[in-house]
C-alpha cells in the first residue's frame, strides 16, 4: 500500500498534498530510543582460506579469537548467529562434527547457530547477551 502511495503521491499531479499526510506515513513499529547507536565489530581482511572445513574453524578462529579479542570461556556462553549460504553451513556442521570431543563447547563450534540465507554477504559479526 505505502508504494502505491509513494508513487501517486510523486508522480500523478494531485496527489502531492497527501505525501505528508500522517495516516499515510509507515508507523515505526519498534523505535530506537534517542541517542543510540549500534556496536559495531569491523573486522580486518584475511587471508585464510575458509573453503574447506578447517579453514573455515581457522577463520571463526581467527574472527572471534584472534581480531576481536572474546575469550574462550566468553564465547563459549554465547549463541553467535551465523547466516551463510548452505555451503558454509554444511562446513560450520562438518567442524561441528570434527571437534565434538573438545573441551569447550566454543572449540566444538556449538555457539555458532548457522541459518542458510541467499543473497547476503558476510562481514557482519554481533554478540548477544
């Protein structure tokens, strides 16, 4: 409906008055409170290849461990989201597998809840808790 509007209110002589009308405009359903801004984790390039199973615990190493500095015991807590192509996923399942007599249920890959999604690039990295 509001593209609808959008494009009459832009493009068909008229219809102009209406585009700040507020029943027409989206109604923010959960909005952020004044003054926040989102954590932000950038990470640097690698060079690890992360085409095979374990390249690809090396990179998770390398990304949790190594740049962001979590302790093992820290990340071990933590569900980390995980949203990759269904080839990365099978490798994360397959590392799971691998490293399943670990001592920690980080090394045993277990926080890493991986959910197959096409057409979204890596490079993001969030913690909740």
């Amino acid at each position: 409906m509001t593209v609808v509007v959008r494009v009459l209110t832009k493009y068909v002589k008229g219809f102009e008055s209406f585009s700040k009308d507020r029943v027409l405009q989206h109604i923010p359903r959960c909005a952020i409170p004044k003054g926040y801004v989102t954590e932000q984790f950038p990470l640097c390039a690698t060079t690890i290849e992360e085409a095979t199973v374990h390249g690809n615990l090396l990179f998770h190493d390398d990304i949790y461990v190594t740049q962001l500095r979590w302790l093992i015991e820290e990340l071990s807590k933590y569900a980390i989201p995980s949203i990759n192509d269904q080839l990365t996923n099978s490798w994360i399942h397959s590392g799971q597998s691998l490293c399943s007599r670990d001592s920690t249920a980080c090394r045993e890959c277990h926080g890493l809840r991986s959910r197959a999604v096409t057409g979204v690039g890596a490079g993001s990295v969030w913690k909740s808790g």
